[in-house]
C-alpha cells in the first residue's frame, strides 16, 4: 500500500516532465515560423530601402538571433518553473514517507513487544500446569501465573483479534485445569488432565505458531 502511494506520486512527478515536452516542441515549431517570417520581412524591408541581398541577409540573421534569445529565454524559465514544482514534489514525497517509515517502525515495536509479554505471561501459566502431570503441581505457581496473565492484558491491543482470542483461550485452559482437574484425587486428575489438555496444547501451539510468524515477517519486511 505505501508502496503504491509513492510510486503513484512519483509519477505525478513524471507526467509533469512529460507535459513539458508537448510545449517545447511548440515553441521549437514556434520559433521556425517566426524565423521564416522575420528572414522574409527581412528581407522586404531591406528591399523596400533599395538595400542589397548581404544588408538584407544581416537584418534576417539580427532578427532570427534577437528570436532566438528570446525563445531560449522563456524555454529556459519554462524548466525551470516546471523543474522547481517537481523538486516540491519529490521533497513531499520524501517527507510522508519519513514520517509513514517512522510510524511502522513504533508500531512494529509495539507489536513485538506485545507478542513478547503475552507468550511469556502464557507460557509461565501453561508450564505451570503442565506439572500436574508429573504431581508437582504448585498454588503458590498458579497465582503467580494468574497474576502475570491480569498484568500482561495491557498488551492485547497490539496483537490481531484472532491470536487475542487464541490467548484468553490459553488462559481459560489454565485456569480450568488448576481450578477444575488439579484438586481431584490422583485417578480422577489423572484422567480430566488427559481429556483437556490436548485442547489446551492445541491453543498453546496456535498462539505460539502465530507470534513466530509475526515476528519473522517482521524481519523480512
């Protein structure tokens, strides 16, 4: 997109150049029909006073030079007028997309510092209940994991809706199984932890996956 928008405004520079070629050609077909008619003025005049061919001849060529001048003259400022807008041009173009590159790379930075906060809120949580599987299961553990999960929802605005809801599902599972599974006896924990936490590897994964990819399509970019 930002792309697109220099490049068309690149060619707005472009096409202002064109439009000045139509106009010299103009002028150049100006200028001979002026020559021929001031070298046949010229020369009428020049006869008209009973002057020779060579007077006539030096009139045509003071004549043809005074045109020439003045032709040269307003092709030049017609550049330079045409010149002075495209420069503008170029320096606007310049300018917005200083100020669009600097905007990116702010937002970027949010971004990955969001996808930063959230995994790592989310990873202390998930491997936190990983451990009832290995009955190492730990309160003290689980409250710090709520705690970093109610402090990293600052974050969320900079993350796409998508992996948003991928990582409250995250936090669901968790607090499902510490809440629902980790105070059943050993049989009945045992066999609620296999039901959920297949759903619970699945989101993890998905939320993993997604900050993976966002981060290195960030380094490509």
């Amino acid at each position: 997109m930002r792309r697109t928008w220099v490049y068309l405004r690149s060619g707005e520079a472009t096409m202002r150049s064109t439009q000045l070629s139509p106009f010299l050609v103009a002028v150049g077909v100006i200028y001979v029909v002026l020559a021929a008619v001031a070298v046949v003025i010229a020369f009428q005049w020049t006869y008209g006073r009973g002057g020779s061919s060579d007077e006539a001849t030096k009139v045509a060529a003071v004549w043809v030079s005074l045109l020439t001048g003045a032709l040269g003259a307003i092709a030049s400022l017609s550049v330079a007028f045409v010149q002075r807008e495209n420069n503008q041009i170029l320096a606007d173009v310049q300018e917005k997309v200083a100020r669009r590159l600097e905007t990116r790379k702010v937002r970027i930075g949010a971004e990955q510092k969001a996808y930063d906060e959230l995994s790592a809120a989310a990873s202390y949580y998930y491997y936190a209940i990983k451990q009832i599987e290995y009955e190492q299961y730990e309160r003290a553990q689980i409250k710090k994991a709520e705690a970093g999960m109610v402090a990293a929802c600052r974050y969320l605005f900079a993350i796409g809706e998508d992996d948003k809801k991928t990582w409250f599902r995250i936090w669901q599972g968790c607090r499902h199984m510490a809440r629902e599974v980790a105070p059943k006896g050993y049989s009945e924990r045992k066999t609620l932890y296999e039901e959920n936490i297949i759903e619970l590897d699945n989101h993890y994964e998905t939320f993993f996956k997604a900050a993976r990819e966002h981060h290195l399509a960030e380094e490509r970019s």
